[in-house]
C-alpha cells in the first residue's frame, strides 16, 4: 500500500476505536505491506468492515459474524483452539517477518 494509506473498522455500522490492531513492512520495492485486524468478542450477530484508504484508491471487506447456540460445546472449543492457533500462528510469521526485512 502507499504511504498514506490508512485503515477504518466499523461494527454494526459504528466507527471502532479499540481492539485494532496494524502492521506494517516496508519491501525492497518501495511498497509497504499493510494488515490489520480487530480482536473483539462477539455474543450477537455482528457485521464488521473495514476500509483501506489511500489517495491511489479505497478497499473494503466486509464480514457477518453470525452467533448460533450449540449444545456441543467440545466441538465450539475445538473449532476456536484452531482459530486461537492460526492467529498465533500468524502473528509468529510476522514477527519472524519483521525481523527479516
């Protein structure tokens, strides 16, 4: 992304200020790699966007968290361990990644 590029996240149509987190890594080429995500908790439907805005031009990805009972609560903990891993997981390679540029 360019230089001036910033990020906007909005849940349920409400600017967010806390829970955001960005990165950002200059490449050789002169670009920056951008990221961003939010860490939130979530007990209703829950619409999240978020907006990527530069003067070269805007992005924006939308998502719909959807909440449903489950009385298999073994299988809600296991799918969360592996979502818990994959960002653990993410963070460690972009730490690694920081390191190396």
């Amino acid at each position: 992304g360019p230089n001036d590029s910033y990020f906007v996240w909005e849940k349920n149509g409400q600017k967010m200020k806390a829970c955001i987190t960005e990165q950002s890594h200059m490449l050789f080429d002169g670009r920056v790699h951008v990221l961003s995500w939010v860490k939130d908790s979530v007990s209703e439907n829950t619409g999240y966007k978020c907006s990527f805005i530069s003067k070269v031009g805007n992005t924006t990805s939308e998502v719909r968290i959807t909440v449903e009972v489950r009385d298999d609560q073994d299988g809600w903990t296991k799918e969360f361990d592996t979502w818990r891993s994959a960002i653990n997981e993410h963070d460690k390679m972009m730490q690694n990644w920081r390191k190396t540029w």
